[in-house]
C-alpha cells in the first residue's frame, strides 16, 4: 500500500506542525512517534518495490556540510531522490565560511530551495539560519550539540526489535555528547530509561538533562552515572560513540587516556543481561570506545541503525514538506 503524505499530515489522531528539525526537542512525543511510523511504512514499501508519495517533486533541497560524513550525506542525498526532488551541494567554505553571514545564506537558499541540510560546528549556526529563513525547512545534520536525525534512526531500529521503548533501559558508556544527548532526548521522550556512564568532566551537561527530564512521558528517566558497570548492568541496550568527535581531533590522545575504562568490550558487555543489543552511530574507532568481539557480535544492530538513517529521514523531509 502506498503512502500519501499531505501536510499536516493526519496519521490517526496526530497532526504534524513541527517546520524545522534542529532538535528532537522540536518534536512532541505525538510527532516523533508519526515520524517514525511513517518511517516504518516507507522502510516496507520500500523493500516491497512499491511506489510511494514523491512530496519534494519539482523541489530542491540544499546540503551545506562543513564536517565529514557518509552515512549522513548519502542518506539524505538518496531520501530527496526518492521523495521526488533534487539536492543541491554549495561548497561549505562558500555557504558556511564567513564570506556572508549564515542569516543571509539562508535567506538566499530560502528563494530557491525547500529545506537545508545543515552539519555544522556551533548548534546557533542552525538556530540563526531557521530564526532568518522562516519558509525554509532547516534540518540539524549534526552540530557540537545535538544529532537529531541520528536518535530517530536508532529510536527506528529498537522500535524494530522490541515493539516499543517503553519501560526500556537503555545505557550509554562513553562522551555526553551531540549522540548521547539526541539520544537521551529522544529515548527519555518515547518513556525508555536512559542511564549514561562518562568520566567526571564529560556528562550530559546540567540544562540538557533538565530539558530531558522535561520531555519525559510515560515513566521515562535519565539517569548519570560514572561507572559503565553500573550503567549497563540492567541495559537492553548497550550505546557507545567515539571519544574524540569532529573537531575535537588534537584532544585525542588525552581523551583516550580519560575514556580507557568506558571501552565497550566483551567484559563490561558480560555484565549487561544477555540478549543486550549493541549500538553506534558510526564511524567506529575500533580498538579505542569499542572491541571488534562487540561490534562484530550477533546483538550489534549497527547497521541497522545506518539503514535506519534513510527511512527515517524520508520521513521527516515528507512530513516537513
Ligand atoms: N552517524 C553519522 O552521522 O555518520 P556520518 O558522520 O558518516 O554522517
Ligand atoms: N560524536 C560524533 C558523531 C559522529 C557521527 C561526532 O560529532 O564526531
């Protein structure tokens, strides 16, 4: 059965209004459950072959990507085609390089295309851009601060293997960073208890887990922790990222001295209850956050997850269409 994506978008009794994506928290619950059924739906019809909506027929979508990436670019470059339209790539220098003011490229963008694709460094960078270009549909691809569009292919992929988050534990060993706190975000607001493990310096910080907290429905909770023991002891779920992230690349070696006793390896993994599924959003430094015996192992869904980008992302661009 095909979809039909109109906007708002009625799916049952939810109504879709969310016009930028630069946070999970741009979401209600109601939304981010629409985005992921619908995500369902285009992940099946998709592996069918059958026809569904092409809602960006006739319409532009700009990538502007100041950081490395694969899945994250290619996905979205794959998801406009396959709603119906066309990307367009501004060199990053040109578009986000200070040879105008970001409020202005935006306001450029605005007359042409429909949405921007947007991986950046500072999270104001997207704030400015959505705040100046109010028609234009700006979507977070990853900032210093939030990977949005990350927590909705890994909330996806659990939806897949357990029906739903709720009353779920879910543990995240490793750097507060832009993937824990999308992930939190996202996780906490779907009822999951979330519990992550960091080294002191490096936790979620003080008003992310405030607006969490905030967020949560239905007994979801956020809990920090400095033992990766503790965290994962009754997890479902076991979550790692890299130490170092973009841009953080000279402080590698100091943080691999910090985060050596939060590697995800086969003896913290023995302490997690077995069946405990294994996720990253990738790219993986082997060796350093993760062992291969991890990431290689049967419980790790890592590439379901990257698939995941793609449906999910198909349906967040239709429902923002
Ligand atoms: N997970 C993720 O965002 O991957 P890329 O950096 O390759 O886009
Ligand atoms: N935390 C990582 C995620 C990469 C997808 C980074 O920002 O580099």
């Amino acid at each position: 059965m095909s979809v039909t994506v109109r906007k708002p978008v009625a799916l049952g009794q939810t109504e879709w209004t969310a016009t930028r994506f630069l946070s999970i928290l741009d979401l209600s619950p109601a939304e981010l459950e629409t985005c992921l059924d619908l995500a369902a739906r285009f992940k099946a019809d998709r592996a069918a072959g059958r026809p569904h909506a092409r809602p960006l027929t006739g319409r532009h979508v700009a990538l502007l990507f100041e950081k490395p990436s694969l899945r994250t670019r290619s996905t979205f470059q794959i998801a406009v085609r396959e709603l119906g339209g066309d990307t367009i790539e501004p060199p990053a220098d040109v578009a986000l390089g200070g040879r105008e003011t970001v409020e202005d490229v935006a306001r450029n963008l605005e007359r042409w295309v429909h949405g921007a694709v947007v991986r950046t460094y500072a999270h104001a960078c997207v704030e400015r851009m959505a705040s100046a270009a109010p028609r234009l549909r700006v979507v977070n691809a990853l900032t210093d601060q939030e990977h949005p569009c990350q927590a909705l292919a890994d909330c996806l992929t659990l939806t897949e293997r357990w029906g739903r988050l709720r009353g779920r534990t879910l543990a995240f060993v490793g750097d507060g960073n832009n993937v824990a706190t999308s992930l939190a975000q996202a996780a906490v607001m779907l009822g999951a208890h979330v519990v992550i493990a960091s080294p002191r310096g490096f936790e979620l910080r003080d008003d992310v887990c405030a607006d969490v907290r905030r967020s949560a429905r239905t007994g979801g909770t956020l809990r920090l922790t400095t033992d990766p023991v503790d965290a994962v002891r009754r997890a479902d779920a076991v979550y790692t990222d890299v130490w170092a992230s973009m841009g953080q690349e000279e402080e590698t070696a100091a943080r691999r001295r910090v985060f050596a006793p939060y590697q995800v390896n086969g003896a913290l993994m023995a302490h997690a209850p077995s069946g405990a599924l294994f996720m990253h959003c990738l790219p993986a430094h082997r060796g350093d956050e993760v062992t291969d015996e991890v990431i290689d192992a049967p419980s790790s869904v890592v590439f379901d997850q990257s698939e995941n980008r793609l449906h999910t992302q198909k349906a967040l661009l239709a429902l923002l269409a």
